[in-house]
C-alpha cells in the first residue's frame, strides 16, 4: 500500500493552529461508481482560522456506499459498515452528520 502523506484538514496551513470545526461543510457525489460499483461522496468543509483569518477548503471525509457496505474515510483512518452487520453502527464512536438538503446546490466552490 503506498503511504500517503496525512494532512489533517482540521490544522490551518498558514500557522498551523486546530481549529474545532468546519464553518460549513458539504458534499459532492462522484457520479461514477468504484470497481465494488459503490459511489463515492467526498465530504467538503470550509474552515476559517481564529488565529490569523486564513481561510481553506479541505476534504474532511469520503464516504463510500453501495453494494452490501459503507466505507467511511475520514481522519482517523478507514471504517467500513456492513450492512448486515448492524451492531457495529452503533458502536461507532464518530458521528458524521450528512445534510442531505446540501446534494441539491451543486456547489463547486
Ligand atoms: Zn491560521
């Protein structure tokens, strides 16, 4: 597996400063599907730093679905849901909440 580099989304490339929480955060679908015929939905988030006023747009995280499970990518690493499996979705501890009234805008920027 070739290793990536980690960029943390949340850590304001000017100086470097964490900041809690997107200001606003939304998604885009790629529209075609992955070899597992799963689609894609990158979760976008702009963030503005209390520190220096910089402002950024990062992936927060990617969430594949479709098929017989759900592949969530965000910081802490990879986790997959199958959907049979319906214990485990309670025991996630990270919470991604999905604003599905954002799918409709289309925003690119
Ligand atoms: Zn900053």
């Amino acid at each position: 597996m070739p290793k990536k580099k980690q960029i943390d989304p949340y850590v304001c490339p000017n100086c470097g400063t964490k900041v809690e929480k997107a200001q606003k955060t939304w998604q885009l679908v790629s529209p075609l599907p992955d070899s597992y015929g799963r689609i894609t939905i990158t979760v976008m988030g702009s963030f503005v730093c209390p520190n220096c006023g910089h402002k950024w747009k990062s992936v927060v995280s990617k969430i594949k679905a479709g098929g017989s499970s759900v592949e969530i990518e965000g910081k802490k690493g990879v986790k997959k849901i199958e959907s049979k499996d319906s214990e485990e979705k309670a025991n996630e501890g990270e919470v991604i909440e999905l604003d599905l009234s954002d799918l409709d805008e289309d925003e690119e920027e």
